[in-house]
C-alpha cells in the first residue's frame, strides 16, 4: 500500500497478493487481457495504477472464470 496526497492506495503486490500470484503475473494477465487494466492516479507528472478493493473483486471473479475455462480445454 502507499500514500499519495493523504490517501491509501493498493499497490500490484497487495492485488498479487489477493491473487494467489507474484505481481509479474498479474501484470501479464492485464497485458494478455485476462484482467482489465487497473485505475490510474495522477500526482504531478506520475500516473499510479492502484488496485481498489472493488477493481480485485471483479478481477478475481474474471480470473476464476479464466482458470476454470482454460483447464477444461
């Protein structure tokens, strides 16, 4: 987790983390388009992806969804 402007913000690792996964595969599901790309934060010239408990939530379900699939065929 880090801090920008006050507020908390949930960093790959802690998605990676709710994954089961390192944060090298969670950036290679978001590139192979398994998972959607996460929301982005902007402070001065950095822009942040942050993964908020609602985006891990959806992208846990496509991910389930995705391993369920992918072991069947």
């Amino acid at each position: 987790m880090i801090t920008v402007g006050g507020r908390k913000y949930h960093t790959i690792v802690d998605a990676a983390a709710k994954f089961g996964v390192s944060a090298k595969t969670v950036r290679s599901y978001i590139v192979k388009g398994v998972i959607p790309a996460p929301p982005t934060v902007k402070f001065g010239v950095r822009i942040i992806r942050h993964f908020p408990p609602e985006y891990i939530a959806r992208a846990k379900k496509m991910l389930d969804t995705y391993m369920r699939i992918g072991k069947n065929t």
